[in-house]
C-alpha cells in the first residue's frame, strides 16, 4: 500500500473511532437521559449503544494497528519509528479503556442492576453507592480514551 494511501486510511479510521466515541459518549447518552422519563430505560439504551462502541473500537483499534505496522515495516528514518511507537501506545491505551470498561466494569454494573431490580432499581436500594462508584469510574475511563482520541487524531 503507497504510504500516501495507508496515512489517509489510518486517518480515517481514527476519525470514524474518535467521532463515534464522542458521539455516543457525550451527544447520545446524556440526551437519552434529558429526553427519556425512564432513567432505568435509559441507561439500559445506553448501555447497548456502549457496548456497539465497544466493538467499533476494537474493529477502528486492530485496523490501525495492521495498517500502521504495514506503513513503518520499510521505513528507515528513526523518527518515523517513534511517531509509530508513539501511536501504537495510544490506540493501545485507547483499546485497553474500551476493553476494561465493557468486561470489567460493565458487568458489574449489570450485576447490581439485576441485584437491584427487586427492589425498586438501582437507584432505590442500598447498591446506589457501589453502582455511583462504578459509573463514575467508568465515565472516568471513558474521558481518558477521549482525550486519547485527541492524541490519536
């Protein structure tokens, strides 16, 4: 692939990753929670859109990384090999947020979802703290590969 060719598809998946990321994270999710009465409705709506994000991320994070290993297998400048380097540990840092979230944190969420529903919901039991805790770090995570995203465009 011409190197011409493989800096324009790298950014352009970059592109379609960090937008959809933004999109879903801070554009969909909280208009859900703004237009929605049900917040147990709208979290469930959410918590599916995140896990699609999920997968654009890993498809968006392991093409990247094939076509930044095929862009830098020839070149000889050193430079090119630390901006290589350098972006490969972004997306890396990048997927590594995405996976912990979707199978660390977000099935715990579901847990104390599931726990809670006998009792009202989440948000009407003694697990609000635990979940509060949970969303919040989640959130946290989720800027963290946002702002990653910056670093990567």
């Amino acid at each position: 692939m011409p190197v011409l060719l493989n800096q324009r598809a790298r950014l352009l998946i970059a592109t379609i990753w960090v937008g959809s990321l933004w999109t879903v994270g801070y554009l969909v999710a909280p208009t859900l929670f703004a237009t929605l009465f049900d917040r147990t409705l709208a979290g469930t709506i959410a918590g599916s859109l995140f896990r699609v994000q999920t997968w654009v991320s890993l498809a968006c994070g392991i093409a990247l990384i094939a076509l930044l290993r095929m862009g830098t297998q020839r070149a000889q400048e050193q430079a090119v090999k630390m901006q290589a380097k350098t972006l490969l540990n972004v997306i890396i840092g990048m997927l590594s947020c995405a996976l912990l979230m979707q199978f660390g944190l977000q099935p715990l969420m579901a847990s104390l979802r599931a726990s809670a529903a006998t009792v009202g919901g989440v948000m009407n039991s003694d697990l609000r703290m635990q979940f509060g805790l949970l969303h919040g770090a989640s959130s946290l995570i989720y800027m963290i590969e946002s702002v990653l995203g910056v670093a990567l465009i």
